[in-house]
C-alpha cells in the first residue's frame, strides 16, 4: 500500500497560543512527525511512503487547561504514544507460550493508556498542569484496513469518491443527548455546551477508548482533524474543498484551515490528510463506506496506576 499525506496545524485567530498536536509515524522505519517539531519543512520521507510490515499510525491531539498546559498535555499526548510504539518492548505482550506481538490497534491502546496516565500525573504533580487533558483521536493503518482510537471530540472522516463519513463519535455532552433523543442533531452544533467532552486523556485515572474499523479501497482519503475544523464545516464543506484541490493534499490541508479562520477561527485548527493506494487495495466499488465499531475488550488494555514507578516522558 501506497501512502501520501499531508498535515498542519494553525494558531487560528483569536487564541494567544496553539494547543493542537498531531502525530505520523511510520513503525517500520520508525520515522515520526509532530505539530510541535520545530522544523521548516515537514519531513519528505513520510509524505509520501510504502506501508511496511509493522504499519503507520496518525493521529490529532486537542489540548485543554489554563495557561501552557493545554499545550504541554497534547505534546505528551503525541510524543508518549510515539515513544511507546517505537519501542518493540511496549508492544508484546507476556503469554505462557512466551512474547507474542499483540494486533496495532491494541498496541495504540495501551500506548494511549500509559499518555493517560502519564498526563494524570504530571497535572496532579506539577500545579502549572493542573486540570490538563487532551482528546486524542488516532488511525492504525495495518494491511489493508484503519482501525480508529476515539478519547474525546476530535474526529476522523473517510472519504471515497462523493462519499465523506464521519468515522468516530464525539465522547460529548451534547452527542449524548442526540443519542437520547433530547436535541437534534442541528441543535447540536449551536448548543451552550457543545464543547464539554466527557473523556479526555489526563481527567481521570481510568480510560476507555473507543475502537471502530473500516476497509480501505483505492483512492481512499482519511481525514482527521480537531474541532477546530469540524466545528466550523460540515462535512460536506469538507469533502468539497479537498476535492477542489485537485489531489494536492497541502493545498487541501490549507484551505481547510483558511476556511476555518474566515468562520472565525475561533479555536486552533489541526487537518491530517492521507490518501492510500496500491495493489494491495481493492478497487473502489459503489458500495457505501462501512465502519464498524468494536465491543470494548479491556482484557489487552493495560491499566496504569499511581503505583507505577516509569518515568513520566
């Protein structure tokens, strides 16, 4: 499988400081890119890549806390499901037969439990922190499909030929009272409390992230991206515009977020764009994209507690 993406994160226009992050790493040749490196150009090497054995994983991250901390929880956020990925140890698991490699998608999860808990402690020990968190919403590409980890409002789109479909829930407030019932779904995009989340990394010790998966065709393009953008587009908003860029995935990361700010731009603004390709893929068929959402099996998900002596990253 082919894989081309482009990502970015914008200030926006109002806020003083960019508590967005973002994620790419390439496990087989455990390259990696973040929204806080501090290079000019991003990196060439993961622009454009083949899947190797091991697989990729992207992700955004939304900062949330008073002063710098936003910013600190979203860059441990990141950097702490890197290192962890990175590092072969993290991803086995102990069984009576000896070391087994557990599935990527599993191997993201106990990597976002350890950011949990790695955010928890940093806010309960540092008062600068405290009350940090951070969504994170992230893609395990592995052969031929995307398996999506969901903590928080941060979203993930599928895009395939006219079809845009939003691929993860919000963990919100207001998403729960849709799901009752109680408002519209039009009502909820305006509602006084359209920004309380209801999990976040670092707000409590326990976690349980969402799984859902879905097959990849040709030509196939994830989006991923903060509610910086999803609260000001639509999807539809979305599609068109990455559609009008003429497959230029800077472009259309670009005008995205120019998109955004001219709304207002209220809030940061984070866009992760990657389009897959390649053999491997089936062709792209009329049926509609499918995602799956897995029943929460904690029986691989390590819990980390404050009994834990790892040093925080």
């Amino acid at each position: 499988m082919r894989v081309e993406l482009h990502a970015h994160t914008d200030v926006g226009r109002v806020r003083q400081g960019n508590e967005d992050n973002f994620l790419v790493v390439d496990l087989t040749t455990e390259r990696s890119w973040t929204g806080s490196d501090k290079t000019s150009e991003p990196p060439a090497a993961l622009l454009r890549f083949d899947l190797g054995e091991k697989g990729a994983v992207f992700a955004v991250s939304d900062g949330m806390g008073g002063a710098l901390a936003g910013d600190v929880a979203s860059r441990m956020a990141v950097e702490t499901v890197r290192d962890m990925l990175v590092d072969e140890d993290t991803v086995l698991e102990e069984t009576q037969t000896g070391a087994e490699e557990l599935p990527l998608v599993e191997a993201v999860r106990n990597a976002t439990g350890y950011a949990n808990y790695a955010i928890h402690r940093k806010s309960v020990e540092d008062p600068k922190c405290s009350g940090m968190g951070a969504t994170l919403t992230a893609a395990a590409i592995n052969s031929d499909s995307v398996e999506l980890l969901q903590v928080g409002d941060s979203r993930a789109y599928l895009i395939r030929g006219d079809e845009i479909k939003l691929a993860t829930k919000d963990q919100s407030l207001v998403q729960q009272l849709v799901d009752v019932g109680q408002i519209s779904e039009e009502d909820a995009e305006t509602h006084m409390f359209r920004n309380v989340i209801l999990q976040a990394l670092g707000a409590q010790s326990e976690l349980a992230p969402v799984v859902s998966r879905a097959k990849l065709q040709r030509g196939d393009i994830l989006l991923l991206c903060s509610d910086g953008l999803s609260g000001k587009l639509r999807a539809e908003d979305m599609r068109d515009i990455i559609a009008g860029a003429g497959g230029d995935l800077s472009a259309a990361c670009t005008r995205l977020i120019e998109e955004a700010n001219a709304r207002g731009g209220e809030d940061n603004i984070t866009v992760l764009l990657a389009r897959f390709d390649g053999e491997d893929l089936a062709a792209r068929d009329a049926e509609a994209i499918s995602v799956e959402t897995q029943p929460t099996d904690l029986s691989t998900f390590h819990e980390y507690s404050e009994d834990d002596t790892s040093p925080i990253p």
